[in-house]
C-alpha cells in the first residue's frame, strides 16, 4: 500500500466511503441469506439469514438518504435502522453497539479512531448479550478481530489496511472456533451439548461485515487486498518486549 496520502481523510470522503460499506456488506448479506438461514436452522430459528438481509437492506437505504453523510451519522443511521428492523437476538447487538460506537468516529475514520471504534463496538455487544469469548456467539468472531486490530495499528504499527486484513483473518479463525465448542448463549445454548459441531451464525455473519468492510477500504485506498494471516509474525527480531509483558501492552490498554 502506498501513495494514499493523496486520497485525503476530510468527512465527506470518509462518509462516503461508510456508505459504500454498508452497501457492500447489503449486497454480501443478501447472497449469503440462504446460508446463514441454514446455520441457524442448525442451532436457532432458521431467522438469521432474513432478519439480516432485511435489516442491511434498509440500513443501506437511510444510509444512501443520508444528505451529505459523515461517519457518525452513517453508523448512528445504520445502527438504529438494525435495531429496529432486524429484531431477534441480533439486531439490538448489532444495532445498539453500532448507535454507540458510531461516537468514536464523530473526529473522522483514523487509524485512533477505527480502533476506539472496534473496541467500544465489542464492549457493547458483550454487555448487552452479557457473553464473553467461548460462548459460540458473535464475541468470538469479534474479539480475535477487534484484539488482532489493536495490536496490529498500536503495537506493531501497520498500515490500518494491513491491520484490517489480520482482523478479518482473526475473525475467520473466530468463527472456526464456534464448531467444536459449546453454545453458552442464545437460543443455541438451548441444545446445550448438541450445539457442538455447528457454526454460529451471528459470528458468520460478523465475519462477512468485516471481509466486506476490508473490501471496500482497500477498493478506496486503490490497493489490493493484503495477503495477511492474523499470526504471521509482526515483530521484529530484536524487539525487547517479551510476550506477556508490560511492553507489549497497547498504550491506554489495562
Ligand atoms: P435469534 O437468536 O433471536 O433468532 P438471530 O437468529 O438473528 O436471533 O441471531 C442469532 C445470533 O445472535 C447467534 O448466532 C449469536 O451469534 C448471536 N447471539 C444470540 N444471543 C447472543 C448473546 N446473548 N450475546 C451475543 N450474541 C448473541
Ligand atoms: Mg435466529
């Protein structure tokens, strides 16, 4: 990735490109309808494949509508348009951690920002669902991505594309992960050990977000998609942190 300098990072830009995110990840959701339905077949109510496409296609809408959209507003406008119209489990998780974390992005989309972003996001979700990582939920896609992302932007100081593309390979992982676990959460953890062996939709589909949002950034930024995987070494050689010390903690992190 180079020469983005020129591309500019003024709200508008940013906006549009927000909105151009949210359409891909319509258009992406709409195509995998009749998977995640099949997932959730498996596990849930055979919903989740409707309830997102029609959410995303709505939230898609009020986006376009948006007169000169900046990224707040197109996640704020997203958000709420998922709360309300994709209903179930997922869409006050999707929905209402978006409306929140769509704040961190009021000063633009930034390397700083997308991170406070993704944090924020991730935190909400795991409040609001009250489910952590190992519940074989959507946190388990989330969290490898959202964690890969914020190490790979404040540790090891990426290019934010680069970072993204770990992130999504994070997720993938993450969603591997749910198969051979457990379903603590949600109507699968009804099943309760018949859950293991079956992927989790709402974790399938934040993986599908997330691949199109990487998409469409590298689409703006007019670079190829970085081929990256979320553990190929970052660090260089001679870096003195140790693993699980104080010098490998982000700054501001606990
Ligand atoms: P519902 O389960 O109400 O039919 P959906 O089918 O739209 O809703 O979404 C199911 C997905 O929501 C699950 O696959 C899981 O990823 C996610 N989910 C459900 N409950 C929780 C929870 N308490 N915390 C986090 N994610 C959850
Ligand atoms: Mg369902």
């Amino acid at each position: 990735m180079s020469g983005n300098d020129e591309h500019g990072d003024d709200e508008h830009d940013a906006g549009e490109a927000v909105v151009a995110a949210v359409e891909a990840v319509a258009e992406r959701i709409e195509a995998e309808r009749d998977h995640l339905t099949d997932l959730d077949s498996a596990i849930g109510d055979a919903d989740h494949g409707g309830n997102m496409a029609r959410g995303w296609a709505k939230a898609a809408g009020a986006a376009g509508d948006l007169e000169d959209p900046d990224p707040e507003a197109v996640a704020k406008t997203v958000g709420k348009t998922l709360m309300s119209e994709v209903g179930g489990a997922s869409g006050p998780l999707f929905g209402g951690s978006l409306v929140f974390a769509g704040a961190e992005l009021a000063d633009g989309v930034t390397a700083e920002t997308a991170v406070a972003f993704a944090e924020t996001y991730l935190e909400k979700v795991e409040d609001r669902g009250d489910a952590r990582i190992g519940d074989g939920t959507m946190v388990d896609a989330l969290t490898p991505a959202v964690h890969t992302f914020k190490k790979s932007i404040e540790v090891d100081d990426l290019e934010p594309l680069e970072a993204l593309a770990k992130a999504v390979d994070a997720a993938e992982r993450g969603v591997a992960f749910t198969v051979p676990i457990r379903a603590r959460k949600g109507r699968a953890s009804y099943l309760g050990w018949r859950s293991v062996g079956h992927q989790d939709p709402g974790a399938t589909s934040t993986l599908f977000i997330l691949e199109e949002v990487l998409e469409v950034a590298a689409d703006r930024l007019d670079a190829e998609v970085p081929e990256t995987d979320a553990t190929s070494p970052t660090i260089p050689d001679d870096a003195e942190s140790e693993p699980g010390s104080d010098d490998a903690t982000p700054e501001g992190a606990e």
